[in-house]
C-alpha cells in the first residue's frame, strides 16, 4: 500500500486550507525544505475538497523535487483521481528526474482501480519520456506477487503501444519472464505481435507454464502471418494485381 505521512503539521494544514497558493509559494520562498511536507498534507487536503488543491502541490512539486513527492504523487492520482494536475506536473518536467519511470508506470496501474480515467496520465508519461523501455516493464513482473501485477504489467505496455512505443530491436526475452503466479492472457502474444522476440521453453518439459506460454507464442505468430498476409493482398490490390474472380455474364447470341 502506498505509504504518504505519519503525520499532519497544524500549521501547514491552517496554510493550505485558509491562505491559499500565494500564501504558500512566500512560505516556501522562506523555507523550501517544507515544500515535501506542504505536498503530503495538499494531497490528503486535495482529497477532502474535491481536488481543488492542484495549485498549492503544483508550487510545492516544482519546489521540492519528484523523489520527495513520490509517494503522496502516486496516491494524488491513484486514490484522488487528480489526473488533471498530475498530467500538469508531468507536463511541466516535475517527474523527468525519476530514475525508474517504468516502475512508476506499473504502480500507477496497480494501485489505480479506475484504468480508464488514469490512462491519460500514464500515456503523458510514456510521450514525455521517450527512452522508457518495455524490457524494464517487463522486470516488474518479478517484484512481489501482487495479485493484480501481471496485468498491471500488460496494461502499461498496451498503453505503451497505443502511444506509438517501437517494441523492435530489443533483446530476446526468456520464458521464465512469464512464470508468474497470475499470468495475463495475451501479454506473451501481444508482445510477439508488437514485434518482441520471446523464447519457448525448453528446460520445463510438459509444465502447465510451458505449455501456456507455447500456446501464446503460436497465437502470436499466427497474429503475425494473418496480418503479412492480408497485407501482401492489399499490395496487390492497390497495384492492380489481383485477379477479378467475379463471374461475368454470358453474352446473348
């Protein structure tokens, strides 16, 4: 579970509630080391009042640096939903100094159990940062096994996909990737379709995993032939080369 304070400061909770954003960027003109403290206690504010803090965690964000908002940014979209401000933030270069944006991704799709509203926000982050990586995506599959974590897994890359992310060119991936205790339907197929090379099998005999990670790899490839095919057709359409098997009418004598 994401983990934001211990604590409240009264004084600060006074500031966000009372003051307003003005009031709070002179605050932290005097003392920017509270400007993590300011964000924690804006996000539980923002909860509260219909996240209607975004201004007060934007000042605070551009002040404080990602790594010490990461927490409380996390639960600010995950559990309030504020997708609005945190695309903003993202926008605005406050996460391009997180080292390790594809765990970041996978947690935002973990925790959120509202997909589509936070979609936008984790294909912001993918435009933004043009060097995120499928491959370490892929790594988050052998963290805990949270129940949800192989398709918070499969739903980062669709996404990555539908951005336009180029799956090609990468290293093979090993089938022991996938030996996870809640697989995703269709993730192995989908990345074989994407253009990912992943390895069969062959240290694990007739295991129930082997024979499931098999049978996506053939489902992947047949994605792939039904889809050279149907272009090979078209190709020959638009060049005129098809042939017109419509039967033509007999003429009359």
């Amino acid at each position: 579970m994401i983990s934001v304070i211990a604590f409240f400061d009264p004084l600060l909770i006074c500031l966000i509630v009372a003051c307003g954003v003005r009031a709070v960027q002179l605050f932290l003109s005097v003392k920017p080391k509270k400007a993590g403290d300011i964000f924690d206690s804006a996000v539980m504010y923002n909860s509260h009042f219909n996240n209607s803090a975004s201004g007060i965690l934007k000042s605070a964000a551009n002040v404080a640096g990602f790594e010490v908002i990461r927490d409380a940014f996390l639960y600010n979209a995950a559990f309030n939903l504020d997708v609005e401000t945190s695309i903003e933030l993202v926008n605005s270069g406050v996460l391009d100094r997180c080292w390790d944006i594809e765990c970041l991704l996978f947690e935002l799709s973990v925790w959120c159990k509202r997909q589509s509203e936070i979609e936008s926000l984790m294909a912001a982050i993918i435009r933004r940062r043009w060097n995120v990586s499928h491959l370490k995506v892929l790594n988050q599959l052998t963290r805990p096994p949270l129940e949800n974590g192989a398709s918070a897994v499969h739903n980062v890359l669709r996404i990555m996909q539908k951005n336009g992310y180029d799956f090609h060119g990468g290293l093979p991936v090993a089938p022991e990737t996938f030996f996870h205790p809640n697989p995703s339907p269709g993730l192995i197929s989908d990345l074989i379709e994407w253009g990912v090379y992943v390895e069969r099998p062959t240290e694990h005999g007739l295991s129930e995993m082997a024979a499931h990670i098999n049978s996506e790899i053939d489902e992947g490839e047949r994605r792939i032939a039904e889809r050279d095919a149907a272009n090979i057709v078209q190709a020959l359409a638009d060049a005129g080369l098809t042939q017109d098997d419509t039967p033509k009418p007999k003429r009359k004598m």
